[in-house]
C-alpha cells in the first residue's frame, strides 16, 4: 500500500486549476498581434523594394533610350561626340559653340 500526502487534499490543485485572467489574456493576445504585424510589415518592406528596384532600373532603360533616340534625331553627329570639329564644317570650339546655337542645342552650364 502506498503512503497519500495528507496535505494534498482531495480534489485538482486551486492555484493549477485557475483559468486565466483577462488581462493576461489580452496582454498575450496583443502581442503575438504585433509580433505578427511586425513581420508581414517586414516582409511587405522588402518584397516592396526590390519590386521598386526593378521598376526604377526599367524605367531608367527606357528614359536613356528615348533621350538618346531623341538626340540622334535631333541631328547630333560623330564628329560633335568625338570633338572632331571638321565634320560639323567648323575649325576651332566657338564656331562649333556658334553651330550648336544655330541647330538649337543648348549648353549646360556649371557641374
């Protein structure tokens, strides 16, 4: 025969057997809320950049081509790109400035 504890008493333990307060309740449900609101931000972040990544160097593709199509059709010659002044029917960088002015391109100035 085995020998009972005669402090345990009979029935489930009271303290183990309390349900759980609706604070604590509530307090663990809102953080297991923000911890997963905190990784679908997380995930939304980065699946969001690289998605902007590509669309910006697309973008970028096509903005270059255009403007150098527009250029080229502008009349922009080899030599104006090689500073090879005689193919523009000039001599020296003021006439080939003066040409420029005259075909209506514009210069930049400054860095």
């Amino acid at each position: 025969m085995l020998l009972q504890d005669s402090s345990a008493g009979t029935g489930p333990d009271p303290v183990a057997a309390a349900p759980p307060r609706a604070v604590s309740a509530i307090a663990r449900f809102m953080l297991r809320s923000l911890a997963a609101i905190a990784v679908v931000v997380v995930g939304g972040f980065f699946a969001l950049r690289s998605v902007t990544v590509r669309e910006a160097e697309r973008d970028s593709r096509s903005r270059v081509e255009l403007q150098g199509a527009l250029v080229e059709s502008v009349g922009l010659q080899d030599g104006l790109l090689r500073r090879d002044f005689r193919t523009l029917g000039v001599t020296d960088r003021t006439q080939a400035a003066l040409w420029a002015e005259r075909e209506g391109f514009t210069a930049r100035r400054g860095g």
